[in-house]
C-alpha cells in the first residue's frame, strides 16, 4: 500500500502532461508527438500492472484528502481502487496504448497528427478520472470532459461538414443525459449531505429511504448511463461518431467513453431497488435488439461495428438491469477486446481501400462493404484476427463473447422466472433474438469484405486486377490487431471455455460492496436459477450463431454491385447473390423491403427526432420570434406611438388652450388698461365730457 497513491496520481497525470505538451508544441514536435504518447501510455499500461500487483487479493485501497469547506460541509477528494478499478485502469491504459500504436500508421502524414495525439491523452486522462474518483462531484467533472475529448476527436477531421455535425450531435444528446445525472447527483447530496459513494452506501438513511425516492434518484443517475452507453432513446448519436479516425472509434466503443455508463451502473448498483433495476433491464434489452437491427443493412463497415456497440451495451446494461453484475462487467472486458480488434480491423481495411482510391486516383466510399471483397487473399493476417474478434461478438465457443454473453441471457431467463414469468419472458427473448441477430449480421460483414470478388472492379472499369494492387498493412498495425485478437479467445476469461464462473476473472469482479436496498436472497435466487438454465443458454446460443452465420453465408457468400446503383444509398442494400435468387424475389415484398428500410434507417428515430424536437423546435422558435417580432415589439411599438400621438395633443393643448387662455388673459389685460388709460389724457374738455356721461347714466339708472 505504500506509496500506492503516487503511483495513481501518476496513472492520472501522465495522458493528461501527454495533451498539454503535445498541443502546446505540435508544430515544433513534429512526427515524435506520437511516439512520445505511445511511451507514456505503455508508461501508464505498466504503472497499471504494478497497481493491479500490489492490490492482489488485498482489501479497496480508499484514501480522502480535503478539498473545499463550503458553509459546514467538507468536500473531500476520494480515491477508490477496488477490483472493479483495477480492470478498468488496465483495460483503459492498455486498449489506449494498442491504439496509440496503431495510430502511428494510420495518422501518418495527417496536417494535424499531434494535435491528434494530444486529443488521444485527453481523452484518456478524463476515463482514468471517472475510474479512479470515488467522489460523484468529481466523476461528474471528468464525466463532462469525457465528452469534450470525444466532440475534438469525433470532429478531428473539422474540415468535413458532417464531422462538425457529428461531433456536435453527440455533444449535445450527452448533455441531455448528463443534465438527469446532475439532478441525481444533487439528490444524492440533499439526502446523505455527501458526494462520497463510500459515505452514501455506509449511511444508516439509505436503507430508511421510500422506494419512490431511491427509484427517481436511481433513475436519475441512470440517465448519466443513457447518454454515455447510447442506450435508448438517447444511443441516436453513436452511429454518427463515426466520422472520427477509425483508431478514435476503437477506444470510444471498446474502454472508453461508452463504457464509462455501465461502470457508472456498476458504482451505484448498491443504491439501485429492484423497480429501478426493472427500468434498466427493460431498457437495456430495447437497445440490444435496436442495435443488432439496425446493422443488419448497413453498408459502412464502421456503422456496422457502431449499432453492433449499441446493441452489446445494451447486453451489458441488461445485465445490470437483471442482477447479473459479474456477466455485465466481463462483458465490458471482452467486448473492450474484440470491439477495439473489430474497429482495428476496419480501420486497416479502410486504410487499404484509401490508399487503393490514390494508387487508382479513383473517387469511391472507402467504408462501402459492397465495393470491397475478396481482401482475405490480399490481407491474410487481418482477415484471421477480424475473424476471431468476430467470432467472439457473435458468441461462438472457445471465444470470451461466448462466456460473458451466455452468462447475461442465464441471468436473463433467472431474471424472467423470478419476475413471475409471463411477459417477462420479453427481455430473454429479446437477448436470443439479438444473439442471432448479430451473428448474422457479423457473418454478413465477414463475407462482403473478405470473400467473393472485389466489388470494385465490377463498378469502375478502370478498377480491374485492382484485388492484386492490396498491400498487406504495416507491422505497426499488425501487432495491435495480433494482441486484441488473441484476447478475444475464451483463455483470457476463464480456462472452461463454457462456464465464465470458474475462471478467475469472474471472482475478481465479484462485488466487494452489494445492494444495500435489496435482499441478498434475491441475488443468491438469481444465481442458483442462472445455473439451471446455464446449459439449455449455452446449447440455444450456440445453435443461434450457428443459424445466424449459416443463414449470412447462403446470402452474402458472393455478392454483386453494378454501376446503376448508388454505392452509398440504400437501393445497393436489396441486391443478392447470383446463388440465392430465391431471395431477391423474397425482398421484393413489401414487409421484407420494410423491414430493410427500418433497419437501414434504424427505424427512423433519427428522423423523428429531426421532425418532431429539432425541426419543432426550430419552428417553436420561429414562431415565439414571429409573436416576438410582430405581437411584443408590436405592442411596444403601437404604444410608443400612441404616446407620441398623445404627447403631441398634449403639446397641442398646451399650446393652443393653456397658453392661448393665459396669453388672452394678458391681451384683456392690455386691452382694458389701454382703454382705462385713454380716460387720463389731460384733456379738460374730455374729464367734463364723461362726468356729464357719467350723471346721465346715474340719472337713467335712478329713473328705471
């Protein structure tokens, strides 16, 4: 334990003095920058070792260190390294670094390439916060900047319009999720007066608390989860993140930014009652079956791989949903493996089809499956690890998807007996239903990239014996590939290729800290019901897979692409094999061209949401400018006239009757003092004259 925190803090500071120099000096570092961040990050990968040694077997290493006095509360910074910890500090420094190396090649001769790298360490500086904090305030901080590494990295290539967009899309969807986290992590603190996650689960007033109000904080919190994991409905974003460099997409959806959600269920799984833990199994299971959906009929390689993220984090979160926390955390460091392999993999292929657009100086989609094919002959060795890492997202045996993935649809089927069966029995089917889904489309992928013909040649004439002009990637690239293909194998997890629960790892991630609002006999339930089913899961999984590629290799084994159709739009989607005729009379059904349709567009939510809440708001916001524009400042500006009209009658009054009585007064005035005055001429004759007026007057008055 000694000097066991120094060596976190340097885990931490290392990506982050990685960023801060490599963007300060990117023009005077030149090409090392990448060298100099691949160092610190096997630096980092070792350091992680030494940790992960030390704390073998030994109790959650906890230190609190003051941090700010505000009124009578102390807020403290709290370092937590539990098991849970551990992996993800060596998950998140060693997938990181595998992609920093593979990065070396693929961002070669990139006008921005340190500033790339400099992106690289931030993000990996602010996943390290969120896995070494114990403190919600400050997971929330480098929660937040998770997501500002992610809008650089998904807009590296800012030049594009859709990277912009794209990088503001997920900017945007992951504050709506983060604004419900803010509010949980507020009520955590109203309730327990505390951010620290150890204090919140030792608290008396937990246990005490009503089932609404740990449901809504539960809830809440989850909602952090929703954005960060592209759960449902909020996993919009996801797809379009694929307009980062393909390295970016392999640590966004293997340890990283994705991941960060499930690990936030796994921290806060002792303060979540079972209504809540209802919500999220229910929404897990949604995401799973949109994802592996939504990729059936994508014709990118990378959004493919991007639904199929989706659909596995919803597995994950699922798992969390249905109390199988050890199946939902060893599904997070399998998947982190043969995901961070299978986007690897693509970005190698698309770094060939690149280069092969230049060799040609041809203009084609890259990411198009269906101009690729036949790349096994050319690309032996990623055809071997992107299949292996596919095997292993399809759940094949002797793979590690197989044992994680089986362990959640166990707990799945013990989840829907203990709920008292009936429509319960939804979330399991959906789990089988998703499994066969992606193993069809993980076999449709296989097929269209690496066998048949080159698609290219048969849509530009000037692209013949182009399949014979493929180079097999760099050794830099290979080695990352080899690595993570490798830790797709079964081994990694446990040494029974069919049972995950003896294998160490599934000890190691065995909760330390459990429920605290829900009976342990629920869990042990759970448990002894998961191992009843654990055969017919593992028999009904394999025999899914089996259909799922099976069924992609009768339809996708060969495929043709001519000019007429569009490489990038849908119509290319419907198009068969020579071999399976039979089918294309199949899709010219209108439900079978339906149901592509909403695969392709991922049912529409995409567009609904543009409809309903971007196009709506936009004309909401038209019209409050309309009302503002026309109704306010037209009342305002009808009353500044009515007050200039007034002040001018006003003026008017003033000047015509006011003044005109005050100035007639004064003309009276004048006028009888002129005429009184003309008595006062000094004239005799005059005075004689009106005195004799004057008696006749006075006489004529007396006689009346």
């Amino acid at each position: 334990m000694e000097n066991l925190e120094y060596l976190i803090l340097l885990i931490l500071i290392l990506p982050l003095f990685n960023f801060l120099v490599l963007l300060a000096g990117q023009k005077k570092i030149k090409q090392w920058g990448g060298h100099l961040a691949s160092g610190i990050l096997l630096i980092n990968t070792l350091l992680a070792i030494v940790v992960a040694i030390q704390q073998m077997g030994g109790q959650p290493f906890h230190l609190e260190a003051s941090w700010f006095k505000l009124g009578g509360t102390d807020f403290k910074i709290s370092l937590y390294i539990d098991n849970l910890s551990i992996l993800m500090l060596l998950i998140v420094n060693f997938v990181s670094l595998l992609v920093h190396v593979f990065s070396l090649e693929y961002i070669k001769g990139d006008k921005h390439y340190n500033r790339y790298f400099a992106y690289l360490g931030l993000f990996t500086f602010a996943k390290l916060g969120i896995v070494i904090f114990y403190n919600l305030l400050i997971i929330y901080i480098f929660w937040e900047l998770v997501g500002l590494a992610s809008y650089l990295l998904i807009g590296f290539w800012y030049e594009k319009k859709s990277a912009t967009q794209a990088s503001q899309k997920a900017f945007l969807v992951n504050r709506i999720g983060d604004v419900g986290f803010l509010v949980g992590i507020l009520l955590v603190f109203s309730y327990f007066g505390d951010f620290n996650l150890l204090t919140v689960a030792q608290s008396p007033q937990l246990v005490g608390l009503s089932g609404s109000v740990l449901l809504i904080m539960g809830l809440c919190l989850f909602c952090g989860a929703v954005g960060k994991s592209a759960q449902f409905p909020l996993h919009v974003w996801l797809p379009d993140a694929m307009e980062g460099p393909t390295p970016v997409s392999a640590l966004i959806h293997a340890a990283t930014m994705v991941a960060a959600g499930v690990y936030l269920l796994a921290r806060i799984f002792f303060m979540l009652n079972v209504e809540a833990l209802t919500v999220i199994a229910i929404i897990g299971g949604i995401t799973a079956f949109i994802g592996a959906f939504s990729a059936l009929a994508q014709s990118d390689i990378k959004k493919v791989l991007a639904y199929s993220t989706i659909s596995q984090l919803g597995y994950m979160v699922m798992g969390m949903g249905i109390g199988a926390y050890e199946a939902s955390l060893l599904h997070l460091f399998t998947h982190a493996f043969f995901k961070a392999g299978l986007f690897l993999c693509a970005g190698a292929v698309i770094h060939t089809m690149h280069e092969l657009e230049h060799r040609l100086d041809l203009h084609f989609d890259a990411q198009n499956m269906y101009l690729m094919g036949g790349l096994r002959k050319a690309m032996p060795f990623v055809f071997i690890c992107y299949t292996l890492s596919a095997a292993a997202l399809a759940g094949l045996p002797f793979f590690s998807g197989f044992l994680s993935k089986d362990a959640i649809l166990s707990g799945s089927l013990a989840w829907a007996s203990f709920k008292g069966g009936g429509i319960w029995y939804i979330i399991p089917v959906i789990g089988f239903l998703s499994a066969f889904l992606t193993a069809f489309y993980m076999g449709r992928q296989l097929f269209l990239v690496f066998f048949g013909d080159l698609g290219l040649e048969k849509v530009f004439e000037k692209a013949k014996g182009a399949l014979a002009q493929v180079e097999s990637v760099s050794l830099k690239m290979k080695i990352p590939l080899g690595v993570l293909a490798l830790g797709s194998l079964w081994i990694l997890v446990s040494p029974n290729p069919f049972d995950a629960e003896s294998g160490g790892l599934w000890q190691w991630l065995h909760a330390t800290n459990g429920s605290k609002v829900v009976s342990a006999n629920v869990f042990k339930e759970l448990t002894e019901s998961s191992h009843h089913v654990h055969l017919f899961t593992a028999l009904a999984s394999v025999i899914l897979a089996s259909l799922g590629i099976a069924l992609a290799y009768v339809l996708f084994r060969r495929h043709r692409v001519h000019p007429e159709y569009e490489l990038l739009g849908a119509p290319a989607l419907f198009h068969m094999s020579r071999n399976a005729l039979y089918v294309n009379d199949l899709y010219k059904n209108a439900f079978s061209k339906l149901t592509l349709h909403l695969s392709y567009k991922s049912f529409s939510i995409d567009q609904v949401y543009q409809r309903v809440f971007t196009n709506g708001i936009v004309k909401v916001s038209a019209g409050v400018a309309h009302w503002d524009r026309k109704v306010v400042d037209g009342t305002v500006n009808l009353v500044a006239r009515f007050q200039v009209v007034f002040a001018h009658i006003i003026a008017w009054i003033d000047r015509a009757v006011v003044d005109g009585f005050v100035n007639f007064l004064a003309y009276l005035a004048k006028s009888i003092g002129r005429f009184t005055r003309s008595f006062q001429n000094g004239n005799i004759q005059s005075y004689y004259l009106w005195v004799v007026l004057a008696m006749l007057i006075l006489v004529v008055f007396w006689l009346l």
